[in-house]
C-alpha cells in the first residue's frame, strides 16, 4: 500500500501519524482486562487476620492475610502489584496448602 508523505500504511482508522504511535498507544484503552492472578496458601493452617479489602491496590510483597500454623504467624505476600477483586476466606477459617485464598487483577 502507498501513503501520502507523514503517514504509516496500515494504521486503523482514527491512528495518529508514525510519529505519534507511542502516544497513541499509551492512551488507549485496554481492551480486556488485566489477567487474574489466583493467590494460593503455602501452607496449611487457619486464617488469622484479613489485612486487605476487595478494590485494594496491592504492591508486590504487600501482606494479604495472616496465615496461623504451629502458634506462628506466616503472611501471605502479593506475588505481584494488582487490584484484589475477591478474598474466599474469613477470619478463622481453616486453609489447606494449595487452596486459593484471594484473586488479584
């Protein structure tokens, strides 16, 4: 396909000029969103403190919950940063290794 001077062939309609691209592409809209990521305890045990809510921002590390095993505490750490877009356990519940304990987005 041939173009006028400025113009990058192929664009969709409505894209800026080659030298707007980057631009352009950081203002879009993303049109799916962001993968789930399910977070699973490492160990089995009982939940002793939730220290998140559903719509938290989360960094990587950050503590979700508090996992009590053998009378010790053992956090379950943000595997990477995200929105909590649901927790499956409460205070007091019983958790097995393995299980998912929170969905992140």
């Amino acid at each position: 396909m041939v173009g006028t001077l400025g113009e990058t062939p192929g664009l969709p309609d409505g894209a800026p000029d080659r030298f707007d691209l980057l631009d352009w592409g950081a203002q879009r809209e993303r049109p799916y969103p962001m993968a789930e990521l399910k977070v699973r305890s490492e160990i089995a045990g009982s939940v002793w403190r939730i220290e998140v809510a559903v719509g938290d921002e989360v960094a990587a590390d950050d503590p979700l919950i508090v996992l009590e095993s053998m009378k010790m505490e053992i956090p379950l750490l943000s595997p990477r940063a995200g929105v909590v877009r649901e927790i499956l356990v409460g205070e007091g519940d019983p958790i097995d290794e393995g299980d998912i304990a929170v969905i992140l987005e």
